[in-house]
C-alpha cells in the first residue's frame, strides 16, 4: 500500500520544480472531478516504500473561495474520494521570503498532519545574508525542516528521507495563533453544526467557515436551505460576537497567524535588516522602466510571435510531410476501398492533425517556461495589465491573447498562469476570435481573387494588404468587445482582485524548462489528442457515408494498376518535350551549317511534334480517368450525410451568398479550419491535392454559377466568407482543448455557440451591406 | 489623518492602519501580509501608471490603483 503525500506551497517557490525532481517525469496528470484544477500525481523515486506524491496547486492560503479552490483543503482533509486519505503534507518555502510563506505554514500545521516542511531556495536565502536556525526552527514546529536549492538539486536525498519518516515521526506541534475567544465560539459553531446534520465536519473547516466572509464553505457547504439559513445566522452572530471582543473577522487571522509567523522566525532566524541592493532590483530598474521597459517587452514579445509563427514552421512541414508519407505507405498496402480511406483520410489525417500542433505548442512553452523560471513573465503581466483591465481581463491575459494569433491552441494552454477563474475563462473564450495562422489559407485565396492589386495611394497590393490587415483588426476587436461583455453578463460580479508577487530575478533552468515544455506537450497528445483524432474520424465518416463508393474504387484501383504505364509515358513525355526545345532552340538561332542539315532539322522537328502528340493522346485517358474519378468523389461528398447536411442549410448560408458547395465546404472543415481550401478542391470535383494559390481552383471559383447562371462568387461573398471564417469556430482541436483546459464540455458548447452566431452575424451584414454599395 | 496606499510617494515607506472591508480583495491584501503595523514602501507605477510596485515584509507586491485604496497608511 503506497503512502499518499500532498505537497503545497506558495507560487514562485520551486514547487514544480521539487515535484519533477522528486517523481521524474513519469507523472500521471488528469482533472479533479467537477473543477479546472489539474491533478498531478507521481511516484517518488528510490525510496524503500512506495510513497505517491500529489501536486496541489500554488496558493498563498487556504481559505477556499471557490469549488476550484475547495480541492486542496478536501485533499488535505482526506475527503477527496479520487485522491484517498493523504498521510502527510510537504509544506514548501521560499526561504528568502520566509515570513509571508509561513502564513500558508501555519495554516497547514493547523491541519494536524505529519508534515515537513521544506526551505527551498536556501541557496538565495545565505547570498541574502539570511541565517536560519534549523535544528532549532524544527524542534519549534515539531516537524522536520529540509533545506533545498531545486534549481541545484541540493538537498533532495534529505528531502526523501524526511518524507519516509514523516508519517512514524507524527503531526507537529499546533501554532495556536488566536485568542481563546475565537476557539470557544469555533466550539459552540462545531456543535450547532452537528446538530444540523454535518457532525463529521472537522475542526478546520469550522474554523474557516468563520474566518472566510463570503467563502465556499459559508454559502455552499449546507445543501438543505433551512439549516443553510440557520448555520448563516450562527456564523454571522459569532463574527459580530468576535468583532465585538476586539477580534475582527477576516482580518484577525492575517493578525494572528503574521504575528505567529514573527515570533516563531524572531528567535531563529536572522535577516539583514537594511536589504542592499542586489542585481535583481538593478534589473527591475530597467525592465520595468517607462520607455526602456515597455521598448524591452515589445521587442521580447515580437520574438516570441515570430518564433511560433515562422520558427515553428519548417517542423509542422516535417509533420505534413510525414503524415503523406504515412498516407502514401498505406495506399502502397492495400487495395482502394472504405479501409483505406477511413486509414488515410481518417486516421492518419486526425493523427497529423494532432501532431502538427506540437512544434508550437513545444515552442510558446519553450518561451514561456524560459521567462516564467527566469521571473519575467510576471512583469509582463504589471506593464500590460493596465490596457487588459479595460476589458475585464487582467495583465496574465496578454501573453495568451497574442500568441493565440499564432495558434490559440498554446495559447489557451498558456492560460493557466491566470490564477484568477473568471479572467482565465474569459481569456480562453476570446482567444479563438485571434485571427490565427489557419485563417491565412482562407484570406490569401479570396483576398488574391477578388481584392485588386492595382496601387493604392503609389502602393502595389496596398488594397490587399489592408483587406488582410482588416481581418485581423476584426478579431482583436470582436474579442475585446466579447470580453467587456462576458464581464457585464456571465462573469458579473466583482472585479477580481490583481495581486500579485513580483518575484526576484533568477537564472532559469534548463531541466525545469525542458520538462515543462514535455509536460504540456504530452498532456496535448494525451488528453486533447484523443478528441482531436475522434472529430477527425467522425468528420471522415459524415463525408465518406451513405454513399457507394464500389465504382469510386473501381476506377481508383484501375489507375493505380496502370501507374506504370502512366509514369513511363510521362517521362517520354517529359523526354520528347525536351527534345523539341533543344530544336526549337537551334531553328530559333539557326544553327546550321547548310541547308540539308537545315532541312534535317526541320523533319526532324515535325516528327517529334507527331511523337508528342501521340504521347499526349496516349495520357488523355489517364488524365480524364483521374478527373472521372474527382468528380465522382465530389457527388460522393454531396450524397453523403454532411452534404445531405450541407443543402439542408443551403437556405441559412444563401443569405450570406453562399451555395450550398461553400455550406458544404464549411461543415467539412470543422475539423480544422484551412482544410476549408482543399473542401472546396474535392467538392468542385478537382481532388484534394488543391491548395490557396492553385490556379485550376482560381478559374473553378470564377467561372462557379448558380443555378440560373449568375456567378456564385463576387467580392461580397468572398468578403462574407472570410469575416465568417475570421469569426467562427471552426477548429475541432481548439475546442477540444477547451474541454481540457476546464475541464467541462460547457465552455467548448459556449465558445462554438456564441462564435458560430457571431461569425453568422457578421457575414450576414457583411454581405448585405456589400451588395447594396 | 489616514491615507490611502495609492496616494504613497514613490521610494517612500508608511505604516500600514487597516485594510477596508471584507470581500475577496480585502481577504487576499491581508493574506499578502498588509497587517496593520507593518512597514510598507512605494516602488512606483507600471509604465502605463496602473498597477503599482510596493514592498511589503521583504518582497515585492504589484497593486492596482483601486486595490490599495483600500489600504489606509500613516505615513
């Protein structure tokens, strides 16, 4: 039986830091049930009994406000029934910031459980001129104390070793820190509690049912309303007793439990009384300053957006590369038909559809874990908060926001630094409106059609240019505005509070950025990876069924059969043609010598002009072979379930002067929204291999009629689908990350729900406006 | 007469009197360790002017304008 030990801290203590260097990378990470919080449990390494670390997120109390923030006191109570009872808690701390991290200390030794609690960062501390009394602060708590540097690996065998003995070695001494008044009213609470049916309450919650105004176990602990009503009366006439004596609620435990904290450290530690000024503050000077510190974060900021835009790029080729390839080694193996394609165009794209994510998903973490290990990431959030607080959104949204412009998948990841619930959620619910790097195939197609690119002002591709400049302006504004809504409506109450540590500078680690980077990319692959890759194959299914695809196959395998024949006839051709520039060239400079040679080289040319066209006729079966069998795969696609779909729309998109192919087209994409581009290629009866800039799919668009012989396409449908694509939520992955990252299908429902209505929307005036101007 | 945290001059300290309230911000100011009798010292504003820079029990604290409003100080 494997003990269970919970490991607790402030933020900025090292704490993940000591927890991967304790269980390695072999952690197992899921959800607490019901909540955002995630769940990392590992075992330890090396130890003579197996012994289970669980990872409770960062906090610099545990008065719980939230559901969310309810975990970490039910997993310390043992009442978590996913985690089971915890046997012990390492408490750590930040050893050059003791005395505010024993205000967390005193409420875990509060919790009566063996403990050890953990100086981390011991190294800055002494370079601090910090001393502290060990033996001596151990004997105090009754609990023994470690000194770690986790940036160093210092200290972690000592660690181990207390951690084993914790549970012989007991619970240590309780701080006691408040007057009695308070711990008699705690009892008359404790028995009025029982007798309205929660006699298993312990003596922790009672106290912080009094202590916390406002918090989780005051307005949802009691589930019948009747003693709902009469346990708040009891605890507002026990804080009005309190306040009364001197002993005001909230405020009497920051009192009680700092002045604890003081006297406990006065006698054992010793801190430098006038703090000298260390290369930290000098940096802060400059980082934070008013043009050099804004100038610093700008040019950071750019690097970043770069690295996961363009840096990113080559490594998503080698993933599109691979996923052909893959494609291309099954098609060798087996015969046309429903396995083959469910393989490829199901299973090898949903699984290329999760890996291509990686490369910047691996890059922004990169970033990321570089400049929060290092301390920066918290200044960026004090030089931009002011401009997110506009929108209800704080300083640790501007990270997210902008590099959701690159792909708002990392971005919505990268929200987990917002502590604050309310802020989070909305960050992850605007970032997908950022116009991200898979709305540019949509743009370039139709800005390059029907946006001219005669000069603007003396600019050549001005108009383009600002069109495409125009897209993006639109997301950042439909995000701000959604924003400042979400805050009047959903998330109507308070403005949550900002305040935050700053921590002190330090140099960042290679082995705690490089498993943070692993860390978030395997929770990717496996958590969201899963739905991404069943979207995927729903999607294949939806477009592949009813339909009959035996004579598809058919002539799919026929082709395929005659391939060489096919590649043998393209290199004569390939062949012949060269041969005939080779003449041309020489009658073009006449290059002869007399006239028979002259007239050699003209019968020579005719013939091979013969021989080319008869090459040419030879390949036309081929070539029709391979547009008999697009076209067959278009009306495929328009009798299968989507395109069944798709016309059943057709009267919803026709006011956005859409048909139902471009309807079509956008169902099939909602896996992923670039694949809107080669939708249209297989609908339009040109196969899959299209892409934005193929010229056949330019013409096919032009020349698109309705029935009656109108064109389909102008530059108000082509401007109604981009605002549409710019808007909606297209991306399967994005929304399945939603539902990891909170852990609920009711955000992923609200993002798809409010994007679709306002990409629809916003076609819609788009549209109808354009047509009248 | 008591102040408020936001009207402290940059580089001076104050005492700290009380933290107004009892919601979710009072609460976290508290937890922070803005007690009264504590030491606190202005490092500034932001670059933009909000939030605000303190240092409180020997580390560094950022503010918004609002929130330390609601700290009253004896400078």
């Amino acid at each position: 039986m494997p003990l269970t030990v919970a490991i607790i801290g402030n933020p900025n203590t090292g704490k993940s830091t000591l927890f991967n260097a304790l269980t390695g990378l072999q952690v197992r990470v899921g959800n607490f049930p019901g909540v955002t919080v995630e769940k990392k449990i590992g075992r330890i390494k090396g130890t003579a009994q197996p012994i289970d670390l669980v990872d409770l997120p960062g906090t610099y109390s545990l008065s719980p406000r939230s559901l969310d923030e309810m975990v970490s006191v039910n997993v310390l109570l043992g009442r978590q029934t996913d985690v089971g009872k915890v046997d012990a808690v390492v408490c750590i701390l930040d050893a050059s910031n003791l005395e505010r991290n024993f205000y967390l200390a005193c409420q875990v030794l509060d919790l009566g459980l063996p403990t050890v609690i953990v100086l981390n960062m011991f190294d800055v501390a002494s370079t601090r001129g910090v001393r502290i009394d060990i033996p001596a602060l151990s004997k105090k708590l009754g609990v023994q104390v470690v000194a770690t540097s986790a940036h160093r690996k210092e200290g972690l065998d000592a660690l181990k070793a207390a951690i084993a003995s914790a549970v012989p070695n007991g619970p240590g001494t309780r701080p006691h820190p408040f007057p009695e008044t308070f711990y008699s009213e705690c009892h008359q609470l404790a028995s009025k509690l029982a007798g309205l049916c929660r006699s298993d309450a312990p003596s922790f919650l009672v106290e912080r049912a009094l202590l916390d105004v406002g918090g989780y176990l005051e307005t949802e602990w009691l589930d019948d309303d009747n003693a709902a009503e009469q346990w708040r009366t009891a605890l507002v006439e026990a804080r009005t007793r309190l306040k009364d004596a001197g002993c005001r609620v909230p405020a009497i435990e920051a009192k009680a439990r700092y002045a604890w904290a003081k006297q406990t450290l006065a006698e054992i530690t010793t801190i430098p009384s006038a703090r000298a000024e260390t290369l930290s503050d000098r940096m802060d000077r400059v980082l934070t300053h008013r043009f050099a510190g804004l100038l610093i974060f700008a040019v950071l900021m750019v690097v970043v957006f770069q690295a996961i835009f363009s840096w990113a790029e080559p490594l998503m080729g080698w993933c599109e590369a691979g996923q052909s390839a893959a494609s291309g080694f099954v098609a060798s193996q087996l015969p046309p038909g429903t396995l083959r394609s469910l393989l490829t165009d199901g299973v090898v794209a949903g699984v290329g559809g999760v890996l291509v994510f990686l490369p910047q998903i691996g890059m922004l973490f990169l970033f990321i874990a570089l400049l929060e290990d290092c301390g920066y990431l918290a200044r960026a959030a004090f030089l931009m908060d002011k401009v997110m607080s506009k929108f209800g959104l704080n300083g640790k949204s501007f990270v997210p926001l902008m590099t959701s412009h690159a792909c708002a998948i990392p971005g919505i990841m990268a929200t987990r630094v917002i502590e604050d619930r309310r802020a989070r959620l909305a960050t992850i619910l605007v970032a997908p409106l950022m116009s991200c790097s898979a709305r540019l195939p949509v743009y370039t197609l139709f800005i390059s059609l029907f946006v001219s690119d005669s000069p603007l002002l003396g600019l050549r591709g001005a108009r383009q240019g600002l069109t495409l400049f125009a897209m993006y302006a639109l997301g950042i504004t439909a995000a701000a505005l959604v924003a400042a809504v979400l805050r009047k409506t959903i998330f109507h109450s308070e403005t949550p509070p900002f305040v935050m540590e700053l921590p002190a500078y330090k140099w960042p680690s290679p082995w705690i950025v490089f498993s943070r980077v692993w860390d978030r990319m395997m929770a990717f692959v496996t958590r969201a990876g899963t739905l991404i890759f069943a979207a995927a194959i729903v999607v294949w299914a939806g477009s592949f069924f009813p339909g009959d695809h035996s004579q598809e196959f058919e002539k799919q395998r026929l082709i395929e059969a005659a391939e060489p024949i096919k590649s043998d006839l393209l290199l004569q051709e390939a062949r012949t043609v060269e041969a005939l520039d080779k003449l041309n060239q020489r009658i073009s400079h006449a290059a002869w010598e007399n006239a028979t040679e002259r007239d050699d080289i003209l019968k020579l040319t005719a013939s091979t002009q013969t021989e080319l066209a008869k090459l040419k006729a030879k390949l036309k079966p081929f070539e029709d072979a391979s547009d008999e069998v697009n076209h067959m795969r278009a009306s495929l696609v328009e009798q299968s379930f989507l395109g069944w779909l798709g016309h059943l729309i057709e009267p919803i998109v026709k006011p956005l002067g859409w048909d139902w192919k471009i309807g079509v087209g956008t169902l099939l994409s909602f896996p992923a929204r670039e694949l809107v581009v080669t939708n249209l290629g297989i609908i339009y009866g040109l196969g899959q291999d299209v892409d934005e800039s193929d010229q056949q799919l330019w013409s096919t668009i032009r020349e698109a009629k309705w029935p009656d012989g109108r064109p389909v396409y102008g530059v108000p449908v082509a401007l109604s689908i981009m605002v549409f694509f710019s808007l909606c939520a297209q991306c399967a992955a994005t929304l399945m990350t939603i539902r990891r990252e909170t852990n609920s299908w009711r955000w992923p429902l609200v993002t798809f729900s409010y994007m679709t209505s306002l990409a629809y929307l916003a076609a819609l005036v788009t549209y109808q406006v354009a047509i009248r101007i | 007469m008591p102040q408020t945290l936001d009207q402290l001059p940059e580089g001076q300290a104050a005492t700290i009197l009380d933290v107004e309230g009892d919601d979710a911000v009072a609460v976290r100011l508290l937890e922070m360790g803005l007690t009264d009798g504590e030491l606190i010292r202005s490092l500034g504003p932001a670059p933009l002017g909000d939030p605000l820079e303190f240092e409180v029990r020997g580390y560094r604290l950022s503010l918004r304008i609002v929130e330390a409003r609601r700290v009253l100080i004896r400078p």
